[in-house]
C-alpha cells in the first residue's frame, strides 16, 4: 500500500459518502410513485442476475481473468448442499473446510 | 398510523430479524477477514473497524482494499468500490416505490439496503416488505460491525485468511439468496444469461462493471409478456 496514515482516512469517508449517496438516489428519485407494470417485471429480474454475476465473479474470475481455485471446488460442493436445502451456516463450514484442506495438500 | 398497520410492521420487522441471523453469522465472518486483510494491507485497528461501520457493503470494502493493496490510488480504489455498489442504484430504484414518506426519510430508509435484506425483502410481484427489510439488516449489521473489531484487532494471531479458505464464506453467502430467486423459468434464463455476461466481460473491464452490466439482461422483462 502506498497511501499514508491520513490518505487511508480520505478513502474511508469517500467511500462511506459514495455508498450512502448511491443507496439513497433510488429512493429520493423514485419513491412514492407507482410505477408501470413493465417496471415489475424489469425489478424482479434485477435480484437473479446480480446475485448470478456476484457469485459467477467471485467463483471463476480473479481480478481481470477468469480464474478457478480451491475455493471453487468448496464453492461447488457447498451450492449442492444449499439445493438440497442445507442451513447456510453449515453450507458455509463446508465450503472453507473444503477450499481449506485442498489448500493445505 | 392505524394499530393493525403498526402491528403488522412489527411481526414483519421480528420477521426480518431472525431471516437475517444466519446471514449475520456468515456477514461476521466475512467482515472479520476484511479486518485481518485491512490489517495486513496497513490499515490501522480504528481505520479497519470505522470503514466497516460507516462503508457497510463487503464488496465495496474488498474491491477498495483490493485495490489498494496492489498500490492503487484514492480516486481508482474508489471507483472500484463504487462500482461494486452500483447495484445498490438498482435495488434502490426497485424499492422506491415501496417506501412512503418524503425524499430525506426515504433516503434514510435506503441506507437499510444490504444485498439479502433486498433478497429476503422482495414479494417476488415487484414490490418490498419494507419492515422486514429493515429487521434483516439489524442483525447483519451488528454483526458486521463485531467482525471487523476481532479481526482487525486479532487478526495477526490468525495468519494467511487464504490458507484459511476464508475467500468461499463471499460467493456461498451470495448463491444462498440466488437459490431462493429462482422461482421460474425467466429468472432462471436471466440468472444464466447474467452470468455469461459478466464472465464474458470479466477480463476487458474494470471490477465491478461485469455485475452491473449483468443487470442490463433484465430488460428482457419489456419484451417478454407475463402468461
């Protein structure tokens, strides 16, 4: 890291600012109004196809190139055991148990 | 407000509450490996366990790390990090409507969006149970907030969080709320097809750009009519 002591400070209150502006622009803008169904069904869309890309990105890419690792293969074995209705918490053990041990053979 | 209204709001807001536990359990791992690497990358124990309080979005908080970490600036560090949030734009938008009230309090009631509450929120019809909404962040964020103070704070007694497999809490947390979006044969396709295009963008775009331009798939919902 190249940022000193006060620059990091800097980033931080950015940071806590340009979320705050960006979680608060839907509601200010949009709010209160009824909208066209077309907009409905465009909104009930949105949460599949950020949440596939969050996922996809995190498992397959790292930084600018696709990429897989241990983590993939915990991933994996953790979203078999989320479709056969496993709890979450438990999914999660499973899956940095998994990334965890074939990282250390 | 009327009484059944108000009793309502309640059920739905302890509702939220315990819907969100599991995820702040999940959340106060995550958070507690953004210390121990804010920790590593040089940040101080206070600077660590402020930007998880004040910043709360874990992938904001990574992406500026991360970019940092390698010897980027404020300015790149901050666009990362605000485009990681940039889906927060569009969850906020599909909750506008479900928030009553003037600008500054449904401003102040935006704030209460992470990714799950948002997930957990939506009645799958286009509109949010705004109560439950706010009952799940709750837990999430004190939690969030104890994750970062332990691992900013013992963090070095940890050592590699890589070697720990602490990089797979992230995606697992994420698939959880996916499974329960896939309700029918159109989310599934713009599920998949959001996917390839983030995939496909991943290596001729800055971090964070291949997740909001999966969100441009759902405009398949113009054109598609609903049977």
């Amino acid at each position: 890291m190249t940022l000193t002591h006060a620059e990091v400070w800097v980033l931080i209150v950015c940071l806590a600012a340009m979320t705050v502006l960006i979680k608060a622009l839907g509601p200010v803008l949009l709010g209160g109004r009824q909208l066209p169904p077309w907009f409905s069904r465009v909104i009930v869309l949105m949460a599949p196809a950020l949440l596939t890309a969050l996922v996809v990105t995190s498992v397959f890419a790292s930084g600018r190139s696709w990429s897989v690792g241990a983590h993939t293969v915990g991933v994996g074995v953790a979203a078999v055991m989320l479709w056969r209705r496993c709890s979450l918490v438990l999914c999660v053990v499973v899956a940095v148990l998994v990334t965890a041990g074939l990282r250390a053979i | 407000m009327a009484g059944p209204s108000d009793e309502d709001a309640r059920q739905a807001f302890l509702r939220g509450i315990k819907a969100g536990v599991p995820f702040g359990v999940v959340g106060f791992f995550l958070s507690a490996s953004f210390g121990v690497l804010a920790r590593q990358a040089g940040f101080s124990v206070a600077q660590a366990i402020v930007t998880a309080m004040i910043v709360f979005a874990g992938s904001a908080q990574f992406a500026a790390l991360s970019v940092i970490t390698v010897g980027g600036g404020i300015p790149a560090a901050l666009t990362a990090g605000s485009l990681m949030n940039a889906r927060f734009l569009a969850m906020g938008i599909a909750l506008a409507p479900s928030l009553p009230g003037g600008p500054m309090k449904r401003a102040v009631q935006g704030q209460a969006v992470v990714d799950s509450s948002w997930a957990l929120a939506s009645r799958g019809d286009g509109t949010f149970d705004r109560w439950l909404l706010f009952g799940t962040t709750v837990p999430q964020y004190v939690t969030w907030a104890l994750g970062s103070v332990v691992g900013a704070i013992f963090g070095d007694a940890l050592g590699d969080t890589h070697r720990l497999g602490l990089d797979a809490i992230y995606p697992v947390f994420f698939l959880s709320l996916l499974i329960t979006e896939l309700r029918d044969s159109s989310s599934r396709w713009v599920a998949v097809c959001g996917g390839l295009v983030a995939l496909a963008l991943v290596p001729i775009s800055p971090p964070g750009v291949p997740i909001l331009a999966a969100s441009a798939v759902t405009l398949v919902g113009l054109v598609r009519r609903s049977r």
